[in-house]
C-alpha cells in the first residue's frame, strides 16, 4: 500500500507536475515546478521546503541506550552530548558499512536515530541483555527540512533559540501553535534545519512555515533538485554512491567507512578500548593502509570538455540532471583507476563535478584523471582534477551569527579555474 506523508494534503496542490515517485512506501514529489532548477535555486539563494517524513525514524531508551548505541555504531555516540547530534554509520563485523544516519540525543538513556532504509530488525536483533528499548517512531512524526541562506531568517521567528543553534545541534519550540523538534541538520550543504512535528500537527506546522515564508522565495523542493543538491554538498547516497553490505553480493560491492571517506570517524580507533561491530577490521585497515579506493571530488577541465564537443560539431552539454551509474576513470597512462558514482553540472560552480572514486594514490587534491564520456556514439576521455568534497561548502552552513543578526550571505563559493560565465516524549515532538 502506497501511503502519503502528514504534509501530503499541503503539498499535493502545489504540485504542478503531478510527478510522484516511491520513497520507503510514501509517495515523494519528483519536482514541483516544470523545471527542478527553480527549486534548486530556492535553495542556494533563498529556501526550499523539503518533505523527508518517509525517513525511518527509531527512538532508543533505557539505562544501558548509550553503552548499547556505542557498540553497534560505528562513530563513538558518548563524544555526542545531550542537544547535539551526529552524523553516523553501522557496519558488518568486517568492518563494511551497513548503512548511514543521523542520531540525535537527548540524554545518556534516550536518543532518536534516522536512516534510510528499515533497519529495526537489525538493531533489535544486536541488543542481547542490555536494558534498552527500540521503539519505531517512522509514522507518528513529519518532517520537514527548511534550507537555504534565508532559513534561519524564517524560522527563528517562532523558535528564537535558532539564532545561535549550533551546527548538528537541535531544540524544542513551538510552531503554528504545535510543539516542535529543530535540528540543524539537512541533505544540501547549505544553511538549514529540519523541523519534527507529531503528524496530527504537521498541517499546522507547514502553514505556519509558509507564513512565515511569505514573499521571501521559499517554494517546496522535490527529490530531482534534492539530488542536485547533495552531490554539490558531497553526502553519499545508499544505492548510488554505496551498498548496504547486508543485500551485496560480493565485495566488490561493499564499501568501509574509510573507502566512503569516513576514516576521521576512528582518529582513535588504534587507541580506544571501545568495542563495536566491525572494530578489529577498521583497525587492521588504517594501520596497514589496505583501503581499495578513496572517496573524492572531481571538477572537469571545462576547456577539455568545450573543446572535446565543440570538434564533434556539437554545442557542450551543460546538463545539470545527475548521472548516477558509472562513468569510468583512467590515468594518462590509459590505466583504469576509478569511476565516477554521481555526476552533474553544478548550476551553482558552473562547472561540471562529479563524487567518484580512485585508487588511494591519486586520491591527493590536483591529482588528475581522465574521465570516459560519449560523444557522438564514441568513447572520449576528457581531462578532470581531484578536489576535496564537498565541492560547494558556504560559510553559512556551520556559522553561528551574533544574536542581533540573522541576515543570510548570499556569497556562493565557486571552483577555481571556473568558465567566463555550488525531543522528548512529554513535548509531543520525536525523540
């Protein structure tokens, strides 16, 4: 059964494509607009309402919840203090990533953990005596995610703790009269919040949201530009840039949280006496430098790629729909040495850029591959460079303003080299 999410009912009439596509079993707008450039650029110059409510949610209580979590995740949770939240992973016992998320605690006995896949059975299964409690929240909460350089602008309003928030903290508030969960957290690389609201309330939310929005170019945001967004951002995508380990076939298709470009999660790894699942096999990785690939940004000689079509008798393609199958990469010496996992035209650096992965040796910035392309039914390579993720990466997004400024910095950061022309169960809210 197809379900639909709590801000469903307002979102629906402003759908102006009818283009609607599965998410976790609710239906997800593709894009609202004709073209998803119009809410891409809601995003980078003002702010976009995204609808991330199909994520699953699993609150995690008990005495024994953050020693439990510390075992079974593989970023240490007790470096996380209560109000802050972390960007995580899980993995197999060698020490290949299950799958990726964020938890947010509340206290030493009581944390919410999203992702994006079910993984209910998997943490239940791992919890053995200790005294915790994983209970599946997914439907009982909306959320929304309000990003974008005018965001904290629109919503301290209403919540004036968003002032000063931190970035990957969150707080309670009240919105439209409902109570309210804020993180500072989101999937574009830009300024932003989700904002978590019980699903009865979530209409109330949403209307107070776009009042508070009005006449400052905050439009809903579908999945198409959402997807722009996050490669400029460099956050990975289960099924596009890795595979859970649990449904891979063969190794090939797993992937450790330091081939991803995790390994600052484990600076003390060699170190700690913390045991989680997957340990011994992320030690033994570092210290011995065994990693297969390294997880990098590209940006591709816009000259090479102009004059590459331009000689085929074509106009270049500045095409800014992502490409997420494999683009292969080689070195000058015609060597595979990678492939490309998303990649796009970046309104935003006016460049083309692409998340891909290299051997560990070309995996310095300025290192230079050649990226295969079709042009005209054959096989090209075209000249790109190695640049540190995320390609786009404003100020704004981990800034904390003074009190008595919230003004958003319409300074975008650009690639070099560019073209002439990137809560708690008593409140109501999840936690």
């Amino acid at each position: 059964m197809i379900r639909t999410t709590p801000f469903h009912d307002r979102l629906a009439p402003r759908n102006a494509t009818g283009l609607w596509q599965h998410w976790s079993g609710h239906l997800a707008a593709v894009k609202y607009q004709m073209d998803e450039k119009f809410e891409y650029f809601a995003v980078r110059n003002a702010a976009g309402l995204i609808d991330t409510s199909p994520l699953y949610k699993y609150r995690i209580t008990g005495p024994d919840a953050e020693g439990y979590l510390a075992g079974v995740l593989a970023r240490d949770v007790r470096s996380c203090r209560d109000g802050q939240a972390q960007y995580t992973l899980w993995c197999d016992d060698a020490g290949h990533v299950v799958e990726d998320g964020v938890v947010f605690r509340h206290s030493r006995d009581h944390y919410l953990l999203t992702s994006a896949e079910p993984n209910l059975a998997w943490f239940a299964d791992r919890i053995g005596r200790r005294r915790v409690q994983i209970e599946d929240v997914s439907a009982q909460y909306g959320s929304l995610a309000v990003q974008g350089p005018r965001a904290r602008r629109i919503l301290c309003g209403m919540v004036p703790e968003l002032e000063t928030l931190r970035y990957f903290h969150h707080t309670q508030g009240t919105m439209g009269g409902a109570a309210v969960h804020v993180s500072r957290t989101g999937y574009t690389g830009d300024l932003g919040y989700e904002v978590w609201v019980e699903s009865d309330d979530a209409s109330r939310v949403f209307d107070a949201v776009t009042e508070a929005g009005a006449g400052q170019g905050v439009i809903p945001v579908g999945q198409a530009a959402l997807l722009m967004l996050r490669i400029e951002a460099g956050l990975v995508l289960i099924g596009v840039d890795f595979h859970s380990s649990r449904f891979a076939e063969t190794d090939e298709q797993r992937s450790t949280p330091a081939e991803l470009g995790f390994g600052w999660m484990f600076r003390d790894v060699a170190t700690t006496d913390r045991a989680f699942i997957g340990r011994d096999a992320i030690r033994r990785e570092l210290a011995e430098g065994t990693s297969r690939w390294a997880m990098v940004g590209l940006v591709v000689d816009w000259r090479d790629w102009d004059e590459r079509h331009r000689a085929a008798g074509l106009v270049p393609p500045k095409d800014e729909h992502p490409v997420v199958w494999e683009m292969m990469l080689y070195d000058d010496a015609g060597e595979r040495v990678g492939y490309t996992t998303s990649f796009m035209y970046s309104p935003a650096l006016q460049r083309h850029i692409a998340m891909a992965r290299v051997r560990p040796h070309l995996a310095a910035v300025g290192s230079r591959v050649q990226l295969e392309v079709t042009i005209e039914h054959r096989y090209q390579t075209v000249t790109a460079e190695v640049a540190k993720p995320p390609l786009f990466n404003p100020p704004r997004k981990t800034d904390v303003p003074s009190p008595a400024s919230s003004a958003p910095s319409a300074a975008a950061p650009s690639a070099s080299s560019a073209p002439p022309t990137r809560s708690s169960t008593t409140t109501g809210v999840p936690a």
